[in-house]
C-alpha cells in the first residue's frame, strides 16, 4: 500500500494584520469581529509591506483594542495612497456588521472615486494622544472578482460592483509624493571588492606544459599568406586553435595542487579584509580592563581616577530619580484631556489647521509650570484646568491692541 503525498495548498495572497474589536467611549459593547488584512498579490503596485506604516502599526497593535471616535466626511479628510488594506466583518459579528451598514449602505454612493460620503475615525490609543495619527475606515464600490458571489439581479446594463471596506491613515496635509528609500542603520555594510575584481585575466605562456609554437605546416601557411596580406586574421586562427589544444591539455592532464608555477589565490584568505574601514594590522584582540569600583582595593600608582565614555569611575553614585512614574504619567494624561478639551471650547477640534501647534504649546506650559508635582502626587483637576485655562487664552485670543 502506498503512502499518498498530500497535495500543496495554493500560496496565502493575504497577510492578517489585526484581529479584534472597537471600543466605544459610552458603552460597554465593543463592536468585535474585525480583521484588517493586507493582500499580498498587490504589494508589487502598492508601497510595500515593511514600507507601509499603517501596516505596521495594526501589527503592533494585535491584542489591544481600537477606539472608535465617530463619523467624518471622507472628502474632508487626507488620507494614505490606497495600500489595499482591507477590513473584514465577521458573519457572526451582528452589532458590529449593524452599525457598519447603517454608515455606509443607507446612502446611496454618487462620488466620482466610488468611495463613501462618510468614514468611521478610528484611534489608535486610549488617551486620544494627537501625535499619534488616526484611522480611517472608508467604503469603495470595485468591479466583482469572477469568483466572488452571484450578483444580486439588477436591471442596470453596468458591470456588477463590490463594496470593499478599506482602512488608510489620516495625515494632517496631503500626502507627500513617493521619493527613494534613504539608507538606514540595519541595511548591510559595503563590501571591499577583490583586488582581482575588473581586472582582464592574462594567460601566461609559462604556467602551460607544453609549447604554444606553431608546427610547421601552420608556420608555412602564415608566411605563404602574409605575401597577399591576410596573414593577421589567419593568425587569430592560429592562436585560437593554440587556445583549444592547451585547453584540451589541461582537461586531460589536471595539474595538482601546490605544484604550479603559477601563483593561485587563497580561497580561505578571501573577504579578511573585506569591510570598509577594517584595521589592517595583525595585533591581537586585547580585552580591556575592567574599572574599578568604589570601595574596592587599588593601588596608588594607579593614578586618580578618570572618567570614561562610561561615566565616572568611583565617586559617589548618580543620582537617583525621586517620584513615581505611574503619578507621573496619570498626571500628564489629565493635563493633555484637559487641554483637548479647553480647546474644544473655543471650537479647535483635531481638524483646526492650528490644533496641533495650540496643543502643543498649551501642554508643555501647563506642564512646566506643574513640573514639581508631576511625580510626587495626583494633581486636582482645578488645579490643571486653573493652569491650563491661562493657557488656552493666552493663545487662542488675540492680543489687546
């Protein structure tokens, strides 16, 4: 009885990037069920995998959830080059594929591009951080793949379309033109070429064992055609066929090694000195010595102590950092809600053309001036919004005249 050979599958044409839900900010029901994918197949025409940072921040992302933030009109929004990343609804996913057609499939689509009036604005992080960039989930009309479901009966003559469900990055300009990859710190390092490298090989006559002279008859043959002036092409025929006999002599009679004259290369020697910027001397790897350390013994011809890239050897220890990160950190996540929502107060929402910089600049004052408390306990709220308030309208109104 023969074993059967279990037959290849064919090749993924899909990575998985994330799988996992959308938290809501007033509601304990995530929206779960959700899959971004990244074909394969298109990454020769879309910007490539490693090259793609919304692909890699899904990636980063498996595990945690998403936020949802709401609805934003698609026109109103810079977004990615189309990278195909596409997003998935589980069938079972009952709340998640309501809400999703609610958004996308009540409306009939008009725009030229085949996308969807509005998106769904997705964050990436659960304070809302605004140096991080958010994501855009936005519907496209394509042309149906052949193996894809039967078409619902239509009386339109136009070929059938699928609506695709696609994930971008939200930027805050347009999106910069396509430039060259720049090298970076992990690319491999530039080899030295051989010296042999480029160099015509040489054939020397001495390293044959045999001779390369011409017999008499092709001798006589040249001299008889050097009268009528033709003797230089009949004598590349000659060495040509000078050529094929030495290789034919060196196939048959193999000479061993170590016992020619000519010099050969070493193969083990090659690529020593290969990269750029390679110390060509012989000495030894000398292991360095190791510091002394406070209290131990050391003796006086030593000389004093120094201080090395390492930072000083012996002395008294740095200092240590005194607070609590964890303070810290809840501290500085009050002070950003808190500014997001002053701002939100005089209209500058995350769309304002100068959110980011009045952000910015309210966050790092209210913050310098709260920086003794950062660590060493929770701030009240009236206290930063007191700070912050100042702020916001320091910069936001405009001066007295």
């Amino acid at each position: 009885m023969s074993a059967v050979t279990p037959s290849k599958g064919p090749a993924p044409t899909h990575r998985l990037l994330y799988r996992g839900s959308l938290s809501l900010h007033d509601s304990y029901l995530p929206l779960d069920g959700l899959s971004f994918t990244a074909k394969i197949s298109d990454m020769h025409s879309s910007p490539a995998l490693l090259n793609n940072p919304l692909a890699l921040t899904l990636e980063s992302m498996r595990g945690l959830p998403l936020h949802l933030l709401g609805t934003v009109k698609v026109k109103d929004m810079w977004i990615d080059p189309p990278g195909d990343i596409f997003l998935d609804i589980h069938p079972e996913a009952t709340l998640t594929r309501i809400y999703f057609e609610n958004v996308f499939c009540l409306t009939p689509i008009t725009s030229s591009n085949g996308r969807t009036e509005y998106g769904v604005r997705v964050s990436l992080t659960e304070n809302n951080d605004p140096d991080t960039p958010d994501l855009l989930i936005y519907g496209e009309l394509r042309d149906a793949s052949p193996g894809s479901e039967a078409p619902i009966p239509s009386t339109s003559s136009s070929s059938p379309k699928t609506l695709h469900l696609l994930a971008a990055r939200i930027l805050p300009g347009p999106p910069p033109p396509p430039t060259f990859r720049l090298p970076r710190p992990d690319d491999p390092t530039p080899r030295r070429p051989p010296p042999t490298f480029g160099a015509k090989r040489k054939r020397d006559a001495i390293g044959f064992p045999f001779d390369l002279a011409p017999g008499p008859s092709e001798s006589g043959k040249r001299a008889k055609t050097n009268d009528k002036g033709k003797g230089k092409a009949l004598s590349k025929g000659g060495d040509d066929e000078a050529m094929r006999k030495a290789a034919a002599e060196v196939m048959l009679r193999m000479p061993k090694p170590g016992k020619t004259g000519a010099a050969q290369m070493n193969v083990k020697a090659l690529g020593k000195d290969a990269r750029v910027g390679a110390r060509r001397d012989k000495d030894a790897f000398k292991v360095p010595a190791v510091p002394a350390r406070k209290g131990s013994s050391r003796s006086a011809d030593h000389g004093p102590l120094e201080e090395d890239v390492f930072g000083t050897i012996g002395g008294e220890p740095p200092g240590v950092v005194v607070g609590d990160a964890a303070v810290e950190k809840e501290n500085k996540t009050a002070v950003k809600k808190a500014v997001t929502k002053s701002l939100g107060k005089h209209g500058i929402t995350k769309t304002h053309a100068e959110f980011r910089e009045l952000f910015q600049m309210c966050y790092h004052g209210a913050s310098f001036a709260l920086r003794r408390r950062m660590t060493t306990s929770i701030i009240e709220p009236s206290t930063i919004d007191h700070f912050v308030t100042a702020h916001v309208n320091m910069y936001v109104f405009d001066a007295p005249t």
